[in-house]
C-alpha cells in the first residue's frame, strides 16, 4: 500500500496530548499532514495544539477532548471531525491509561479497577473503530490505516506490579487488531485499509510521567536510562507502516529485537510443552527460562 503519512492527509490520533501520540503528531506535522488531535487531557490537548500550528500555520489542526470509553462523545466528535478535514487517512487510537488496584490484591474487590481499565484501553479502541470506520471507507482508491497502541505487556504478560488488569487489556487489544486486519483486508470495501498493532518497548510516556507536549530536549534529560523516547516509536512507527507490517515492535535500549523474539518465543512455548502458565517467573523454572532466552537471543543475533 502507499504511505499514508505524506503531505496534505490527515491523521486522527487520540492520547495526543503527550508521549506516544504527541511524538506521532509532531511526525506527521513535519511530513506536512493536516492533525485531529484527541485527548481526555483538556488543557494539555489545546497545548499541543498550539504547539503543532506554530510548527505549519498553513495546515489544519484542531483539538477535541474526549473520553474514548465514551461512545457518545465519539459520534459527537466525528461529526465535527467531518466539517474540518476532508477525510482521515491515518488513525491512531493510542489512548489508555494505567491505574493499578487501590488495594494488594487486585482480584477482590477491585472490579472498578477492571472496569475502567476496559472502558478506556479496550473499549476506546472499539468506540474510535466504530466512529471512524465510516469515514475511512469512502472511496476505496485512497490508502487508509488504522494503528492501535498495543504493549509487549499484552504479549509476554508479565506477573507483578499488582496489574494484571493492564495486561489483560493489551491481550484484547492485540487480538482485536488482528480481527480487524483480516476482516478488513478480506472484503473488497475495506481492502484499502490496512490496520496495524503498535507495539512500544520501554518508552518514556504519559503513564510514566511524561505529561504534556514535551519539548524533545527535556525528554532526552529527563527519561530514565535505558527507555527510548516517545520520538523513538514514532519513527519506528513510520517505518513499520512503509514495510507494510502489521506487527511494529519497538526494541528500546535495554532490550534488543532478539530479546524481545526470544522470550515471546519461550511464553509461546508454555502452550506449545504444557508448561505452567507464566513459566518464566515460576520458581521452579526462572533459571531454565533465563538460561534457554539468552542462549535463543544470542543464536538470533549470530552469536
């Protein structure tokens, strides 16, 4: 497929207003696309705005807040996205949020917690999804995208940290995009959209403290060791839309591709040998995991 980050298109992204999506923004900017930024962040979202039209005056850019669990603010957005923008060409539903349990354990009473994870991480998705595709259909001769923020956390699905909720979010998410991509390149109406999962590494984000639309000199002073910037994913991001794939997994400076293939490759073999479920943190076998995923990352990389 053609790009669809090139000049005079539009991009739609939702979590705008920092990390990730704000990086993504400022790279279509500079490839000269018209941005529909979206964000439930109210004062950072029009911020950004301001920031992004002073870098093209001569392109259009609105700011919308938004709740993306709430599908009502959706249809009442597009609607107004449809009298701005000629058509969107790039959407990215980047939006989540990582709350974790008020209390220890996050399987009792802590349903709320659940709840709100899935109305915004999950549901967001499906809300913009559902607003969006409409738009993206109209005439199929224009290449069109959809990207959904994705994490490794729904992949490898570590234990820990008290958030399974999270988790369990970014499996649906992964899962839902790869429906999406089928569905969407098997029906000659929508061949022209191909949908993607983006997947960070360890990125300096909003949920980490990166809030606002950051300047690229503070990120760089202030991200922790090891973490790659939001900047980072973006091009990362580009790149993986020029290769035309569906799967754009971001390494970052602590862990490489081989590392990340390795231990996908040992959680896929938890079904594949009947281990137990998340083996590699069991204690009976962290020392044979960690062993076996070096030594497959290392055979990866040639060594």
């Amino acid at each position: 497929m053609a790009a669809v980050i090139q000049d005079q298109k539009t991009a739609l992204i939702t979590g705008a207003a920092s990390g990730i999506g704000f990086a993504v923004a400022k790279l279509c900017r500079s490839r000269g696309m018209h941005l529909a930024l979206l964000d439930i962040d109210a004062e950072n979202v029009v911020k950004a705005k301001e920031v992004l039209s002073a870098a093209n005056g001569a392109l259009k850019t609105e700011a919308y807040t938004i709740d993306v669990g709430d599908k009502s603010q959706w249809e009442s957005i597009v609607a107004k996205v449809q009298t701005t923008f000629p058509s969107v060409d790039l959407v990215l539903l980047n939006a989540a949020r990582g709350t974790k349990p008020k209390d220890s354990d996050p399987w009792i009473n802590n349903t709320e917690y659940w709840r709100n994870l899935f109305e915004t991480n999950v549901f967001g998705p499906i809300n913009g999804i559902s607003a969006l595709l409409p738009l993206l259909k109209k005439d199929t001769s224009v290449p069109r995208a959809i990207v959904i923020t994705g994490s490794k956390q729904g992949i490898t699905n570590p234990p820990g940290g008290r958030n399974p909720a999270y988790n369990s979010t970014k499996g649906a998410v992964k899962i839902l995009t790869e429906h999406l991509a089928h569905d969407l390149r098997g029906d000659p109406a929508t061949a022209h959209i191909s949908a993607h999962l983006l997947v960070p590494g360890w990125t300096w984000t909003g949920l980490m403290g990166n809030v606002g639309p950051t300047e690229e000199s503070e990120v760089q002073e202030k991200k922790m060791k090891g973490a790659w910037t939001p900047s980072q994913v973006a091009d990362e991001l580009e790149q993986g839309l020029n290769r035309g794939s569906f799967y754009i997994i971001c390494p970052d400076d602590e862990t490489d591709r081989a590392l990340d293939a390795a231990r996908m490759q040992w959680g896929c073999n938890d079904i594949l040998e009947d281990r137990p479920a998340l083996s590699r943190w069991d204690g009976e076998w962290k020392e044979r995991a960690e062993k076996e995923i070096q030594g497959d990352a290392g055979r990866r990389r040639g060594g």
